[in-house]
C-alpha cells in the first residue's frame, strides 16, 4: 500500500509541478515506475528526443521532485519506441521491397 501511495503523490506532483512547464514548451511527462530512490519518466511530444531532455531532466524536472521528495536521488528518462510505431515502420519497409 505504501507504495501505491508514493506513486500517487509522485503522479500528483508531476501533474502540479512538471507537466505545466513542460507543455509551454509542447511537451508532455509520464511517470512509469519508482525504482527504490529512482524515479522513471517517459517525455512526449517536442520533449520526447529533444538534445535538451536531460538537461531540463536534470536541471527542472529533479530539482521540482527533489524539493518535494527528499529521498529522490535522481530521475531517468527511459527512451523506448512503442511496439506500434516499429510494426509500422516493419510494414513500410515491407511495402517498399516488394
């Protein structure tokens, strides 16, 4: 239960702190796990891929959560491509050889 309730606070700090900076700049944040002292985020929109995200990761988005969680050692962005978007892209090269 303790960490259900951790991860709610941590959504809701996101929510509050996080997401409005980040979508002046068309950008978007999604907490996928707390691992021990560490905390897990996906960037979308112009965050996702930007040569900036660690930097703002660093500087911002730690420095927001850290304040309200003393315990946070620090937050990784986890880069992954959706399952989708690569069987579109297997489809598209498919398409293109035949």
């Amino acid at each position: 239960m303790e960490e259900n309730k951790v991860m709610l606070e941590m959504t809701k700090a996101i929510e509050e702190t996080v997401k409005p900076y980040l979508k002046m700049h068309q950008g978007d944040i999604q907490l996928l796990e707390i691992d021990g002292h560490i905390v897990k985020v996906k960037l979308y929109g112009a965050c996702s891929g930007c040569p900036h995200a660690d930097q703002s990761t660093r500087e911002y988005i730690e420095d927001q959560l850290s304040s309200q969680f003393p315990w946070l050692e620090r937050v990784e962005v986890i880069n992954e491509v959706s399952p989708d978007l690569i069987q579109m892209a297997k489809n598209i090269l498919n398409r293109n050889r035949q």
